[in-house]
C-alpha cells in the first residue's frame, strides 16, 4: 500500500471517529429553574409574605458593641474639636489642630 492511500485512510477514519463521538453526546441538561424545582418548591416560591416589622430599638447603633460605640464617639468628638480649633485660630494646620485636640480628649478621659 503507498504513504498516500495510507494517510487518506487514516484521515477518513480519524474524521469517522470523530464524527461518530460528536454523534453520541448526549442532549445538554435543561437549566431552566422549572428543571431545577419540584412544583411545591415553585408554588412556595411565589407566594409573597409580608416582611416582618423592626424589633424596638432597630437603630444601627443599636447593633454595635459598646467598643465600637465609644470609638465612634472619640471620632466625633476629634473631628468636633479639630473644627472648632481651626476656627478659634485662623492660621492652625490641620496637623496642630489634631495634636491639641488628642491632649485634649486624653485630659478629658483621665478625669
């Protein structure tokens, strides 16, 4: 048999074969919720049930530690201070502003 007659065989069979396994897969899966769900499951889905109300006191401070409170607070108090330090003394930086008011609050916090 010649290289020529050889090689167009294999390539027939090779192109057989793959056809043939292209042939044989099977269908792809439906992915449709309904496929995904019985018809309870869908039916319970559906239904819409009112939210319940806000327990008392739903505030988000509410559900912060007493640590994550009292930093909050120190925030509020130095961005407070280094404010009303800046408009005591016009020509104040920042960075004075800030060093003045940590001596401050730490004073405070002493007492």
């Amino acid at each position: 048999m010649s290289s020529r007659r050889t090689a167009t065989i294999l390539v027939a069979t090779s192109i057989a074969s793959v056809t043939l396994a292209f042939a044989q897969a099977p269908p792809p899966p439906d992915t449709s919720p309904n496929a995904a769900s019985t018809p309870h499951q869908r039916a319970t889905t559906q239904t819409n049930t009112p939210e319940a109300p806000p327990a008392n006191g739903a505030e988000p401070a509410a559900a912060s530690t007493p640590h994550q409170q009292q930093t909050v607070s120190h925030k509020r108090a130095m961005k407070d201070c280094v404010a009303k330090e800046q408009a005591d003394h016009s020509g104040m930086s920042m960075a004075n502003a800030k060093k003045t008011c940590k001596e401050q609050l730490k004073a405070n916090s002493q007492k």
